[in-house]
C-alpha cells in the first residue's frame, strides 16, 4: 500500500451556486424587490462582520454562462456553522426567487508533498500556513472555479505511486503554479468523502486571461495530462455590494 498524503485542514467550505428565477421576480412590486434587497443586504453586513473578526470569510460573484447567476462562497471554522448559515440564506427571502444549480463541499486543505518548515514546529503556528488555511478572500475582478480527481485507472493510477514520485510530480506541477504569483491567487479544498470529487479549486485574479493561460499550461505538465480529471468550470464577475440592486433590477 502506498503511503497516503498528510493535510493540513483549515476552514470549512461551501460553494453555492444559484440561478434566479427572474419571471417570478419580476411580479414582485417594486416595493417588496427591495425589502428582499434590503435583507439581503444585512444578511451579507452579518457575514461582513464576521470576516472582519477573522472569523470566516465569503465572496459574492455573478456567474457567465447558463450553470448559474451567482456564487456564493463561504468559509467557516466548523460544518455547523456552515449549514446554519446556508439555512439562514435558504430563509431569506431572495432565496425563495433563486434555483440551486450547483454546490461543493469541501475543506480548505495543504499537503505535506510539498514539505518543508521545522518538524518540531506546530504548523498551525506558523503565521504562512496559517494564512492559507483561514483565507480572507480577495477582491479580485474574476473568479474560476471547478473540481477535480486524480485518475485511478490502470497505469495511470495516482493512488499506486509512491509518495516519492507524487512528491516529485507535485514539485514540478507546483512550479508551473508560481509563475503566475501575483497574476493569480489559488485556493485549493479537499472534498475526499464530502463531496463527488476528490479537491475543489478556486482562482482569483483581475485578468480573466490569466485563469486560461494557467490551466492550458498545467494541461501540459504530467500530473494533469495522465492523472487530472475535471469537472465543470464555473468562472463570474465580482458583484459588489453596492451593485446587487443594480444585478437584481427589472422593468
């Protein structure tokens, strides 16, 4: 039996993924369009607060495409907290207007392929790590995000290498990753039996472009070629919010 990767688990994570219902927010009076509005508003002041705390954190984009209208993304230190929070969201009234399209549960996870650091160190101390496994979200223009799982069929069975070569191939896949630091920020959730894949990727970065130059390189890289397996790809525009009346309104 290969050995099996160790990870460090940060915040708990839920994509959630809606489509509005825009006829039956259209015979909405103009009235209770914004009260939904306003509400709305103060259910996002409540999780402003708790990211100014360093609590949790969320982001809010649109969505192109039919797969949705908007994502809402949001992590928190324990499950229950997540799900009360999805309920409360459920229970709003803008929610009783949306359709889910689509959702991912998952962990916001690191590796030990990478390695490195002092071993008698708790890595939960260290202030880097620390800083990845309770992300406050960015502010970045555009968002992708999709899933993956690593092959496990045949030759090109990831979960038959040994650590050494997952090691060695996660270096170089990792290589490829640094040369767009600053360009994009990546965010990588583990969902190994929370969720129908194995990982969760999410890129931030004020250049739509940059989030197909990556993906197309890494296409190129061994780890990707022979044991990637992908799933949909979501990817949106930042929705402030000051311009969710202006997302939501109809003649």
């Amino acid at each position: 039996m290969s050995e099996a990767a160790q990870t460090l688990d940060g915040w708990y994570s839920l994509h959630d993924l809606r489509a509005m219902n825009w006829t039956a927010w259209k015979e909405l009076s103009s009235d209770e369009r914004q009260a939904a509005i306003q509400e709305f508003h103060q259910f996002l002041n409540k999780l402003n607060e708790t990211q100014e705390k360093k609590e949790g954190s969320h982001a809010l984009y649109t969505i192109i495409g039919q797969k949705a209208d908007f994502i809402l993304w949001m992590l928190r230190p324990t499950m229950e907290e997540l799900n009360d929070l999805e309920n409360e969201f459920n229970k709003l009234t803008i929610a009783e207007y949306t359709i889910p399209t689509y959702s991912y549960v998952s962990v916001v996870e690191l590796s030990n392929y990478v390695g490195g650091g002092d071993s008698n160190e708790d890595p939960y101390e260290n202030p880097y790590v620390k800083s990845r496994l309770y992300p406050i979200l960015p502010k970045s223009k555009y968002i992708c995000f999709y899933p993956m799982d690593k092959r496990r069929q045949g030759n090109d069975n990831w979960y038959m290498l040994s650590m050494d070569d997952r090691r060695e191939l996660m270096r170089s896949h990792g290589l490829i990753g640094r040369k767009y630091a600053g360009k994009v920020k990546q965010i990588i959730t583990g969902s190994v039996g929370l969720d129908d894949y194995e990982w969760g990727v999410t890129l931030f970065s004020d250049d739509m472009l940059q989030f197909k130059k990556l993906v197309y390189e890494m296409r190129f890289d061994e780890v990707s070629a022979r044991y990637g397996e992908f799933g949909s790809f979501f990817v949106g525009n930042l929705l402030e919010e000051e311009k969710i009346p202006q997302f939501l309104h109809v003649n």
